[in-house]
C-alpha cells in the first residue's frame, strides 16, 4: 500500500506560482521518513509526491492545510513495480485515485479529499482531515506560535519564556488553537491508513 499526493495550486492567477516554493518545502529533507519519491511538479500548478509511511503522509497534509492555497488529493492503493526514479513516470491505481482525489477537492469545502478502493474507509480518513482543516482555517498566528513550540516538545513553562506570556496565557492559546484536537486528528488519521483498510 502505498500513498500518492496531488496537489494543486488555488488561485495561481491571482497570486503567481507557488510551486516552486513548495517543492522546496517538501523536498528540502531529502531523508523524510516515508518519502519514496520526491514530489515533482506535473503539470501547471500541480505538484505530486510518493510515500509509504501514514504519519508522514498526515504531516505532509497538514502542512498543505495550513498554507491554505492548495487543493490537496490523497490516493491510496497499489503503484505498479519498480517505482520508476521520477514521480511523473509512476503509475498504478494509487495514482488514479489521488488524480480523483484532487478533482474532488476543488468542489469540497475543506479542499482535500481521500480516494481509495475501499470508499467508506476512505471517507472516515477524510472526514478527520476535515475536522482538522476545520480547526487549522481557524488558528491564529499567536494560536500557531504556540502549537508550533509545543510541536517541537519545549514544556508550556518554557514557552511562556520564549514568547514572554504566563503559563496559562499559553495554556489558554494552546487550547483556543486546539492544539489537543489537531494531535488526536493526526493520530487518528495516520492510524486510519496504517490499518489498511483504504486501499
């Protein structure tokens, strides 16, 4: 089983192309755990990417919600073997339905949609995403200070220092951002498709 990314640019007419930007991001670890073939850009303002871990692939997405300018397709099944060296060149059902995926999320409302043979399992990983987008649209910058050190491990105490706030200014940041909510999402739809049953 194997998870293929498409993602494409919103408004790129209007705010110019981000994908060069982007495949920077997703690729400048080029040791990113589950990464099995770098993203690439495809066609236009269309970039995709192969990975073979769950987790990784969550963090990829979230990172997608979070800049809030991309359409984001998740397919999920089978490549056909060997996986050639370019993204472009890969081919398998994975890549039909990320294909699917990503022509779904320009009619969503959170802009990301799963596709996979097994369509109700399918739909339990998407809709987490769309809780989470939900959440995500509605952090603010403080909000995203806050779970951004918290994501790094530093302890409230410490991250109080850091941004010079109390402690339960950063409790109440943390919460108002829902940072708990985000953690169990992204538990949660990593052991979705750790569990096979998508594809």
């Amino acid at each position: 089983m194997v998870f293929v990314l498409t993602v494409d640019q919103r408004g790129s007419r209007s705010i110019g192309d981000l994908v060069p930007e982007l495949l920077n991001t997703l690729n400048r670890r080029p040791r990113r755990i589950g990464l099995l073939r770098k993203f690439e850009r495809t066609a236009g303002d269309e970039v995709q990417g192969v990975l073979s871990e769950a987790r990784a692939t969550v963090d990829v997405i979230v990172q997608l919600l979070r800049a809030d300018t991309w359409y984001v397709g998740l397919g999920v099944g089978a490549v056909d073997q060997p996986l050639p060296r370019s993204t472009r060149a890969g081919s398998g059902e994975a890549f039909v339905f990320a294909r699917e995926a990503v022509n779904r999320a320009k009619a969503s409302p959170h802009h990301v949609n799963v596709v996979g043979a097994n369509e109700h399992a399918a739909e339990q990983v998407e809709s987490v995403l769309w809780l989470m987008a939900s959440v995500l649209r509605r952090r603010s910058e403080r909000g995203w200070a806050v779970a951004d050190l918290l994501a790094e491990g530093l302890t409230r105490r410490e991250i109080g220092v850091k941004l010079g706030i109390s402690q339960s200014a950063v409790t109440q940041r943390a919460q108002a951002a829902g940072f708990a909510e985000e953690q169990r999402g992204r538990v949660l739809a990593a052991e979705l498709l750790e569990a096979g049953e998508v594809a």
